[in-house]
C-alpha cells in the first residue's frame, strides 16, 4: 500500500511553493510515496516552470490513481496573481488549505502533513483567531494533549531536540503559565518522541525556569515547588529524567550528546540554541496530534519570495521525517 503524504503550500506571497517543489524534486526516488500538495495549481505550475523542476504534478483523482505527485485546492477558484506579501486572499487560503490537510489526515486518506510557512501576522488581519499552526491544528483535531518539538543538526551531525512547555507566550506570562502538568506533559511527550525515533534510551533533560534553576528557591521558587515535583513525578513512572537544570548548561551536555531531549520552559530558551547550531535544517514537529505533522522551522521570508533563491533543505528534512515517522522501520537514520 502507497504512503501518502499531505505536502500545503503555506502563504504562497512567501517562499512557501518555492520550498515545497525544490524539496520535492529531490523525493523521486522514493517511488512507493506519493505527495498531495493541497495549494493553488496556478501557483504550482508557475513554480515548477520557473524552477524547471519539471515535476510530474497530476490532479489528484482518488488514492489509486497513477503517478507519485497530486494536487488538489479546496478553493473553488485560483488567486489572484502577483499577491502583495500578506495579502488577505492568500491568509484565507492558507488557513483552507492547512484545514483541508488535516481533514484528510482525520479520515485517514493520509499519513502524514507537512506544512509550509504561513505569516500569524497576515492571518490575523484577515479575520482570524489564530496563535500558530500548531495550536490551529490541535483544535482541529480536538487534541489536548499536544507540544511542539524542534529539531536540528549541525554539519557535523550532532543533534538538538527540544520539546517545549509553553510555546507562543509574551515572556511576562509564561511563569504564570507553567504548570505540573504540562512539564510532565511535555516530559511524556518527549519520552514518546524517542521511541519514535528509536532512541533507546531516552535521556530526557529538563530546564529550569530561572537562571541557574531557581538556586535551590533563592532564584525564584517555580523549579523548586513545581519543575521538580514533575520531574520527580515522571522518574516515578520509570522515565529517564533529569532536571530542572540551569537551561545555560543544559543545552552544552544535550549537544555534546549526554541528553536526546531537552524540555524547554518557553520559547526563546529553547529555540535559540537550537536554531544556533540547525537554523537551515530545523523541523517542526507536532507531538500529541492523532496524526503525523512536521514543517520547516522557519518562516514566510516576505524579503526573499518570489526570487528563487530560498533555501528548501529545512523543508527537505520536515518531509523526511514524515516519510521516515510514517514508515517507521527507518527512523532511526534521520535523529540517532
């Protein structure tokens, strides 16, 4: 039975299409999976002409037709063309898109989606309540029990995983925020990540809310009256974790390989060091989800759009994975 996976175009005013047809170009060996791009088809021919990638893209006609790459738009008509980065129309049809592949996902006519970028800005002006894809997705779904790994290499092939507490947050909320039962959350989610990618040992590393982990409550008394008791919850029920641990040394053992994952208390404290080390290779992956969804870990680049000249390797790497998670047997080669 074919694999297929669920490829959206994103905010196509951003580097979106570019991105998601160089990555493909480069999938045709893997003949037994076939992608469903779920965008505009004028943008996509557009594309594959100006990129002379020259993929054989098909209209999608059910799960038996020929062929390895489909698209399909849930709009009943094409946008405009030369969009304004930003613009309304291309907000609204992203969030169709990004709806229509999870929808796919739910009825099971997929087993995986990666997402190209969409701009929040952008589809907040256009009318929506919307936070990120990640949170989109999980109400979507009726998932309430989800967090956002980020994951990267540096050339040398040394890894960060981080999976986060709290996601998009201004920084004045998050010590409000953080709670027990997120920490163990993020904790199982993590320790569930590992075995999916076949990390045996599961070496989880948690991070302390304030410097230096509180200084035993001097600092701040969130580690101490609620990290740790999560933590210590968790290593009740048999998980290798550690923590809470200033988050300035914990990220230097993690990448040194001491640790698979690292909990992160908020954004920035997680995804600095990583984008530090895997800016153009991060992926994006949605753990807690009943279905498979990973992007790249990165945004629409409104500088750059419609030049050709747009990186696709974070975008190659979000669909390896998928492909790789949805297969299972051959994860372990793109996180060990």
């Amino acid at each position: 039975m074919a694999l297929w996976i669920g490829v959206t175009l994103g905010d196509v005013t951003g580097i979106g299409p570019e991105v998601v047809l160089k990555a493909l170009a480069a999938e045709t060996a893997s003949e037994e999976t076939r992608y469903l791009l779920i965008g505009d088809e004028r943008c996509l021919w557009h594309w594959n002409d100006r990129l002379d990638r020259r993929l054989p893209l098909r209209a999608y006609a059910g799960p038996d037709t020929q062929g390895q790459f489909f698209f399909v738009n849930p709009l009943s008509s094409s946008l405009p063309q030369d969009l304004p980065p930003g613009a309304p129309a291309a907000a609204n049809a992203a969030i169709a898109w990004l709806t229509d592949g999870a929808q796919r996902c739910l009825r099971g006519q997929l087993q995986a989606l990666v997402t190209a970028p969409v701009n929040k800005h952008a589809i907040i002006q256009a009318g929506h309540a919307f936070v990120g894809q990640t949170e989109f997705l999980a109400q979507l779904a009726a998932a309430q029990r989800t967090a956002m790994m980020l994951l990267g290499d540096d050339e040398q092939g040394r890894w960060l995983r981080v999976v986060l507490v709290t996601t998009h947050l201004p920084i004045r909320q998050v010590a409000d925020r953080i709670t027990r039962e997120k920490i163990e959350l993020a904790i199982e989610l993590a320790h569930q990540a590992c075995c999916d990618l076949r990390l045996p040992q599961a070496r989880i590393g948690v991070c302390g809310l304030n410097p230096h982990a509180g200084e035993g409550g001097d600092m701040g008394r969130e580690d101490l009256e609620i990290t740790a008791l999560a933590v210590q919850a968790m290593q009740q029920r048999k998980l290798n974790v550690t923590g809470p641990l200033a988050a300035d040394s914990l990220f230097y053992h993690a990448f040194r390989g001491d640790y698979d994952v690292v909990v992160a208390m908020y954004h920035d404290q997680g995804l600095v060091p990583l984008k530090m080390i895997g800016f153009e290779r991060g992926i994006n992956w949605t753990l807690g989800l009943p279905f498979i969804r990973t992007s790249p870990d990165h945004g629409t680049a409104y500088d750059i759009a419609g030049q050709g000249k747009a990186s696709a390797t974070s975008m190659s790497a979000a669909i390896r994975l998928a492909r790789q998670l949805a297969n299972k047997p051959g994860i372990v080669s793109i996180a060990s």
